[in-house]
C-alpha cells in the first residue's frame, strides 16, 4: 500500500502524527466476538462525526489503530486505558477545528448527479 509506505518513511523521520496533529483522539473499541463489532464501530464514529460538524468541528475517521492490534506496545498501552482482554479496537476519530482560514468546516453543496430522489 502507498499509503502504508508513506506512514513508514514519516514515521522513521519522526514527524508522523496519524491523527494529523488533532487536539482529541477517540479511540472506538467493541467485544471480540461480537458479530457486527465493526459496524456498530462505525456508526457510532460516523454519529461522532456528524455531532462534531454539528459543533463547528472537523473530524477524521482513521482506522490505523485497527491493524496495531496484535502490537503489545500499544495493547499495553490501551489496557492501561481500560481497554479490557476481550476487548479489540476497530476505529478512531480525530477532532479538532478544521484547517481552513475560517477555522470551520467546507460546507459547499454538491449538486445532485444521476438519479432524481422523489419523496412521496
């Protein structure tokens, strides 16, 4: 993955931040055996999301927690958190205020391509 290697070549540099330097960092975890543990993960950060636009806040979701699972500095880390042995992470949200000259999130409006929506 390109992405992968450039998160390498950053991090052997020391100036990699995977949150991109947000002030909060929300790491989301769920039961291991739990069916839909990654679904229920991701509406719960998407409602994050749109809670945080809603207070004028910019947020990413990042998901690179989730292949650090099996590193024991990191497991040690979390379970020093709370993280609990039958516990796994499957994303994390970063928020802060946007990057942009207003300090707000882009709001533009896309316009509708394809299909027409009707309400009935």
């Amino acid at each position: 993955y390109k992405s992968l290697k450039n998160s390498i070549t950053l991090s052997r540099k020391g100036n990699y931040s995977f949150c991109y330097t947000a002030p909060v960092l929300i790491v989301v975890a769920n039961k291991k055996e739990y069916g839909n543990n990654m679904a229920d993960v991701a509406c719960a950060v998407e409602n994050m999301m749109l809670a945080a636009n809603e207070l004028d806040l910019g947020s990413c979701y990042i998901n690179q927690l989730k292949w650090l699972n099996e590193d024991p500095t990191l497991l040690s880390y979390l379970r020093g958190l709370g993280l609990k042995e039958d516990e796994r992470v499957y994303a994390s949200v970063a928020i802060g205020y946007a990057d942009t000259e207003s300090g707000l999130p882009n709001r533009t409006e896309t316009p509708r391509v394809g299909n027409e929506v009707v309400y009935v």
